[in-house]
C-alpha cells in the first residue's frame, strides 16, 4: 500500500472517531447533523474538489432516499393499520389460544416473528405487551411456572422483533445494506429467513427457558399489566384443561378482523417480493407474466399493495372511519423522520467515501489483510452501534465502509453481507439506546436484569445471525 492508502485510512479512522465524537459528546449532535458534518470534513481532508464535495452529498442523501425513503414511509403506515385494526392483536392471540404452557415462549416468539415483518421493533414490542402480559398473568394464576413468566415470554418475543428489525427487509437498515451492496431482494430474503429461524430460537425460547428461572421477581407495574391486559379476571376454561387461554378480548380492543385476512395483509409484501425471485429464476422476465411478478415484487411496488390491502381491511373490516385512519397514519410518519434523515446522512457519508478515493483504500487494505468482508461488516456495525447508540447509524456507516469490497456487489455474498452488517447493529444494545429502556421499563426491570434480557439477547441474535451468515457463506 503506498503512503497516499495509508493517508485515507487515517482520514478515515478520524472521521468515524469525529462521527461518534459528535454523538456521544456533551453536545449531543443529532446523528444526522454528525453525519453530514464528517461528510464534508472527510471529503475536504481526501482532496475532493469543493465543487464536486456538495454534489457527492446531494447524490449520495437522495440517491438512498430515492431507494428507500418512500418504502420506508410506506412500511410504517402499512404497520400502523395492522396495528390499529387489530390484525396483529388477531394473529398473536390466534396462535397461543388453548396451548399447553410449555408451548406459550414458542408461540410467543412466532407471533412476534410474523408480527415483526412489517413493524420496527419498539412498535411490534408494544403491540405484542397486551398479550405477553395476558398471557403471563394466567399463567402466574396457574402457577408452576419456573421463574418469571414476563421473562419467559418477553425473552421470544425482543429475540424475534429484533432478528427481523436487523437482519431482513422490508425493514429500513437491511433494506439501506441491500440497496447500498446492490444485494438481490429475493436472494437477500431467502438467506434472511434461513439465517432468522435458528437464531431467533435459541436467542428466544431457548435462552428464556434459562435466564426466566434466574429473574423470579421481574414483573412490571401491576397498573401497567391492568393497562395493557385488563382487569383481573378469572381463567377461562381450555378444551384440554392443561392449557393457558388468551382470554377474552379487553374492553375496547378491535377484534372485528377474521385472522386469515390478518395474516394475509401481514405477509402479501413479503409473498411478492419472494414471487419476484421465483419469476426471475424460472421465468422468462419478458413474458406478460414474468414481466408482472418481476415489477410487483419490487419493494415500493410490494409496500404499497400491503398497504392497499391493509387499508382495505382497517377500514372495512374494523369499522374506522377515515379521519380516523388519515390522522393515525399521519401520526405513524412523526416516527420515521428521524430515521429517514439519518438513512440520507449514511448515503452522504458512503458517497463521499466512494467520490474521495478513500472506499478504493479500504479495499485495498483489505484485500492485503485477507480479512473475512463478512466479518468487517459485522464488526464495524457492531462497534458503531455500540458507540453512537443508533443501530441505523452503525448499518448506514458499514455499509459504506464494506461496499467497495465486494465491486458492483449482487450475488450470495452481498445477501450474507446485508445479514451480517444487519446482525452486527444489533449486538451489545445498552443504555445508549433506545429499545433497552423500553424493555427495562415496560417489564419492571433494574438494571442488571434488563441487561440480563435486553442486552444479552439482542448479543446474542447478533452472535448466531454473524455465525448463520458466515456458514451459508460457504456455498459463495
């Protein structure tokens, strides 16, 4: 490597060191402002001209926007009317009605993961909150439960919610991974879920199994369980007389939505975008119906028709009116715009860093160490999530760094590349971010038992999805 790579490098360690600086100082610079901010000072400090520095920027924030943005927006709407119609209250409640205790964590936890394919993580925790604190309140009833029953249940449900938050679109960080590494939507889908499956199992029910015996007292507030679940009523009578019944609905909630149609507006984005693979793989794309799935299964296109039926439901199916569900859905975009803003700031950062010369010295100095690019994306997302306390920031900033690595991207790697950077934001999650506290406070945690919980399974969905990731690798 000559004098001028070394020099890039360098200006690059400043910059990411600038970056979470800017952060995690007294100042508290919002991760957007930070990011352009170590954009422009990168650029400057690499040489690129002035006049090409602005450009970079502009064409690096509106380039991934473009990409992401309107998905993005979509995907929070769509979530908030599964929400508000009571789909995903439906789907939950249908899979852990009259099953046997011992059933409940994995019930729990595949509830989470269907109910997490369109929603973020703190959105899907609070909407699963009512049934895991149902649940677990019947089941203290019932007694002869190990420990904490809120741990055994919570414990699947953070594993799922956060596996698919980090690791598979149409989610903003894997979708901004995948758009920046040029990965295959399908292909990305496809090794997601079989990444997904084991690591939310042994993160989730497998881990609760351990860790609920060892937080017997974790119980949130008693008029937070009377808030999310109702008042105490008797149990209801089971079929077999061994299980644990939801219960009935609390007073209020909407339960007008038949559960295959709730399922249904759940997955519909998911099946087009797996259908578009399939017609790319065994179709010919200029036929009328090739051509068909190809467009459908486009992620805008995919968003916007699980909206459509989405909405069709909430309004039809559950009675809203529509100032009703124009103002919920207004109010479901307040949440994103931070996130968007932060997603355009990484796509600024990334092109300054491909614009500069420095994505050309990261790959050089790569390819002499030999290290693994899977596991360079996985750490450096680890690391700065850990540091700036935002999962995007860390996936938005990997994946600039790692993208000159794998050239004009596509392929398995790209796919693995997309999981792993996905993975990696997810590890070590404290007290510097914001899913933690929701965790600590809705279960009625101290501290050392939220880390014991949140922490120490967001770690460990990172841990196996790196390790799924780096074993599917293999056939690359």
């Amino acid at each position: 490597m000559t004098a001028h790579t070394w020099w890039l490098l360098l200006i690059l360690t400043v910059a990411i060191a600038a970056l979470i600086y800017l952060i995690n100082s007294r100042l508290r610079v919002h991760p957007f402002v930070a990011l352009i901010l170590v954009s422009v000072g990168t650029g400057i400090a690499a040489g690129e001209p002035a006049a090409k520095l602005a450009g970079s920027i502009e064409e690096g924030a509106g380039g991934t926007l473009g990409d992401v943005g309107v998905t993005l927006a979509l995907g929070a709407m769509l979530g908030r009317l599964l929400s508000d119609s009571g789909a995903t209250d439906t789907i939950a409640r249908a899979l852990v009605a009259r099953a046997e205790p011992r059933r409940l964590p994995w019930l729990v936890g595949a509830a989470a993961f269907v109910i997490g394919v369109p929603m973020f993580f703190e959105v899907g925790l609070i909407v699963l909150l009512p049934l895991i604190f149902s649940v677990a309140r019947r089941m203290e009833s019932h007694g002869g439960t190990k420990g904490s029953p809120y741990v055994l249940l919570g414990v699947p449900a953070i594993a799922s919610l956060s596996t698919l938050h980090g690791m598979l679109p149409p989610h903003p960080g894997p979708l901004t991974a995948m758009t920046g590494l040029h990965a295959d939507l399908g292909l990305t889908l496809g090794v997601g879920i079989v990444c997904a499956v084991p690591t939310v199992i042994l993160a989730g029910p497998v881990y609760a199994r351990w860790i609920a015996p060892r937080l017997p007292d974790v119980a949130p507030d008693a008029e937070l369980v009377a808030q999310f679940a109702g008042a105490e009523r008797q149990p209801a009578a089971t079929g077999s007389g061994s299980g644990v019944q939801a219960g009935t609905d609390t007073p209020g909630r909407r339960t007008g939505v038949p559960t295959g149609l709730a399922v249904a507006a759940v997955l519909v984005p998911v099946v087009l975008m797996l259908l578009r693979t399939l017609a790319e793989t065994v179709l010919d794309e200029s036929s009328g119906l090739g051509a068909a799935l190809v467009f459908a299964g486009e992620p805008l296109v995919a968003m916007l028709a699980g909206f459509v039926f989405a909405f069709g439901v909430t309004v039809f199916g559950s009675g809203r009116s529509g100032d009703e569900t124009r103002a919920s859905l207004t109010d479901s975009l307040k949440s994103i715009a931070a996130i968007l803003l932060i997603i355009g700031g990484g796509g600024a950062f990334k092109q300054v860093l491909q614009d500069s010369g420095i994505g050309d010295a990261i790959a050089s100095a790569a390819e002499g160490a030999h290290i693994n690019v899977i596991l360079l994306g996985w750490l450096i997302a680890l690391l700065l999530s850990l540091t700036t306390g935002s999962a995007t920031v860390g996936i938005v900033s990997a994946t600039g760094i790692v993208a000159p690595l794998i050239g004009d991207g596509g392929g398995l790697e790209a796919s693995l590349l997309v999981v792993a950077i996905g993975a990696g934001s997810l590890g070590l999650n404290y007290v510097n971010h914001a899913g933690f506290w929701l965790v600590k406070e809705s279960f009625g945690m101290d501290l050392s038992q939220a880390t014991k919980t949140q922490t120490v399974v967001q770690t460990l969905v990172s841990v196996f999805g790196l390790a799924m990731a780096l074993l599917l690798s293999v056939f690359a």
